[in-house]
C-alpha cells in the first residue's frame, strides 16, 4: 500500500471540535442518552436513603424485576417501506388531548429527592403537553401545583384515609382548582414492606444521623438544597416527624370497598379512574360501576411482591374491558419502547413515575425535561422503525409477548 502524508486541505473537514458546554448541569444531561443513564446520575447526587425509596419496592423486590423484564421480553414485529417522515404521537385520552402517550404519574414526597419536586414535575408537563399526577403524598399544595400547570392537564391521586372527611376535604380542593381527573389508589390497605426504607431508617424529613452524614459528604449540593429551602410540607396535611411506614399506616384505611369507590365516583365532577388494578376480574368489577378509566399498576411492585404482571395482563383486560373504559398502565416503564409496546397492546396511555424521578434526582427540573425528551424521542423512533405515522396505527400485530415466565 502507498503511503504519502496527509495534506492540510484533506485534513481541514476531520478538524471539528465541539464547542465546550460550561454549564456542568447542562453537560451531565446532554451526556444522558436513556432513562438508565438519568438513574446512575440521580444515584450519585442524591443521599442513600432518599435514593433507595425511589428505586427500591416491596420485600425481596420481585414484582418491579418481573415487570421490566416484561418489556424486555418482546420481539417488535415491523412493517417496511412505509413513509414515516411524519409522526404523530399524540391522541385523546380521557376526553382532552395529549401530547404524548404517557404523563408523570403521582409520587410522594418528592421533594425530599430534589428539592424543586411536584413544580418541577408540573412544569415539564406544561411543556410537553402531557397530564402531571400529584399524589396525596404529595410535598406541594394542590394549588401550588395548579399555578405551575395552569392551562395543562392536572390529575389528583387519592388515598381514602381512615378520616374520610379528611380525603374528601382534598378531593374538593381538587375539584376547585380545576384538576380533570381523579385517580383513586385501591392497591394500599396497609403499607407495603419496603425494606430498603427500614434498613435506611428512611424518616420524614430525613434524619441527620452519623450515617447519613457521611452519605451526605459527596453530596453536599443536595443536604444544601434540603436545609436551606422551605421544609418538607404535604399536599393532604401540613407536617409529619416519624418514619415512612408509620405515616402511611396513620392513613390509609384497610376497610374500603366497592361500596366506597362507588360514593367517591358520585362525589367528583369529572373523570374518575382507578389505579391498582391486577386481575381481569376486578377490571370489569370497577368498570361495572361506572368509572371512565383504569390503571393496570402494581404500585411499582411496592406493594404485594410477586404481583401480577401488568404488562402481561394487559391484553386480556383490554379484551374484557377495552370497548367499555380506557385502559391505562404503569409499573417497569424505562424507555419510549416500552410505551409503545403498550399502546400496540391496547393501553391509552401509560404513566411514568420512577423515570420521571430519575430526572428529578438527576438535575431537578432540567432533568425532568431530559426524561420526558428521552421518552419521547424513543417514541418517535420506534414508530417510525416499525412504520407507523399515528398511535391508532399500533396494534397487537407490531408486538409479540415472549414467554419467560409461564403458570404451570
């Protein structure tokens, strides 16, 4: 082979340097190409204890390991030389437009991972144009929350607490400041056993103890944050000082029923919907009373480990239930593949609550914004992979469930 020196002028078009980012947040989240890379950098950032309840679920934490799996488990099936050079990613769900197929779902005390919390959360969705879910765990008011998204979409979550005038009170609040949708939990009779949250002695507020201390060395930004702004206050009471577990066990009431759900549903003016749902069954029990909606959710495997899988069971409840309610999911949702295997299968919509916070820990709402633009990047490039322009163009022919786990 001949070998000569190169020549400045076949030099010149390789000689491109990119123009250096100061801002060192903006450089991180750039760097950010999927919701995996938001966690690792959430997990350097954010003190152990904070972290763990985020990422962590129910006892030997099965039921989140089956859920991802689940998506993992497809085999995506395309159709070729379709002209996909334009997309739409948006539809109708629960009688009002959306930008994309998935809105942030309710956590609570969010603002103890970053301190920017539910308003950061509720901003992003403004700017996508996507619903924000506040929880009754929430740490921001059901009217801060609705002055941060005030022409958005904004759903309530809420947990029946033994005081039911107490969460009736909320759910007039709601009703008041104009949230659309209310998003009964049903999944929560007692706490589920977290125990990455007891190891941790996981407190509200979080306690300075010599370990958490020492966690908090190299992240000092974060315990900055936390001390130096407003305390950690709730959208359903005004403080608490104890532990997780004993808060949620003050308030959630193990005696509800259908009787109740069907009380709260006469109460609220507008879109009712019910998260928690695991079996056919109970599917058609609360689309019998009349709801406009369901989650197929295992609380992100908080709860009951081992539960069903709501992925898997979504086409059988679809099935059952689809012509009469929309279908909606959440739980092991980590990338816009998994959204749009969902919607091939039948969901409306999905909800995202640990990605959403990955971007919080990561770089409070900069890093929410990060999230929802991975998402919806990945949306749009799978549809377009599978060729499909529209959401109504997916269906259970784009996606093939793989067996891993089967009943005997």
């Amino acid at each position: 082979m001949k070998r000569q020196l190169p020549k400045v002028h076949d030099l010149a078009p390789l000689m491109k340097f990119k123009k250096p980012e100061f801002d060192a947040k903006k450089r991180r989240l750039d760097a950010a190409l999927t919701i995996e890379d938001l966690r690792r950098l959430a997990k350097r950032r954010t003190p152990k204890a904070a972290f763990d309840y985020t990422d962590g679920s129910a006892e030997a934490e099965i039921s989140i390991g089956r859920a991802r799996e689940a998506f993992t488990d497809i085999q995506f099936n395309p159709a070729i030389l379709r002209d996909v050079s334009k997309v739409s990613t948006g539809w109708q769900v629960l009688g009002a437009p959306v930008s994309l197929p998935f809105g942030i779902a309710p956590t609570g005390f969010t603002r103890m991972m970053q301190t920017e919390g539910e308003i950061a959360g509720a901003h992003a969705a403004a700017r996508a144009g996507i619903p924000f879910s506040l929880s009754t765990m929430g740490t921001a008011s059901i009217e801060d929350v609705q002055k941060a998204n005030p022409l958005g979409r904004n759903w309530f979550q809420l947990y029946m607490w033994k005081e039911r005038e107490r969460s009736m009170a909320l759910v007039d609040r709601a009703a008041k400041a104009g949230y659309d949708t209310l998003l009964v939990t049903v999944d929560v009779p007692v706490a589920g056993a977290r125990l990455r949250d007891k190891r941790n002695g996981m407190s509200i507020p979080p306690a300075l103890t010599p370990g958490t201390v020492l966690n908090a060395l190299p992240r000092p930004h974060w315990w900055i944050d936390f001390l130096t702004t407003e305390p950690l206050a709730f959208a359903s009471l005004d403080r608490w000082s104890g532990t997780v577990a004993e808060l949620l066990d003050t308030m959630f009431d193990p005696t509800v029923t259908f009787d109740d759900l069907a009380w709260i549903r006469d109460q609220w003016p507008g879109k009712v919907v019910v998260k928690g749902i695991q079996t056919v069954a109970d599917a058609q029990a609360v689309v019998d009373l009349g709801v406009d909606g369901i989650v197929l959710s295992n609380h992100g495997g908080r709860q009951l480990d081992r539960a069903p899988i709501p992925f898997h069971l979504l086409p059988d409840v679809v099935r059952e239930v689809g012509s009469d309610t929309e279908v909606l999911l959440d739980t092991g949702i980590m990338s816009g593949a998994d959204i749009v295997a969902a919607i091939a299968l039948g969901a409306r919509f999905t909800l995202i609550g640990r990605a959403y916070l990955y971007g919080l820990m990561a770089g409070g709402e900069a890093g929410v914004n990060r999230a929802v633009d991975i998402l919806a990047e990945q949306v749009e490039r799978t549809m377009r992979l599978l060729g499909v322009t529209a959401l109504e163009e997916l269906s259970p022919a784009h996606v093939t469930q793989l067996t891993r786990l089967a009943p005997r």
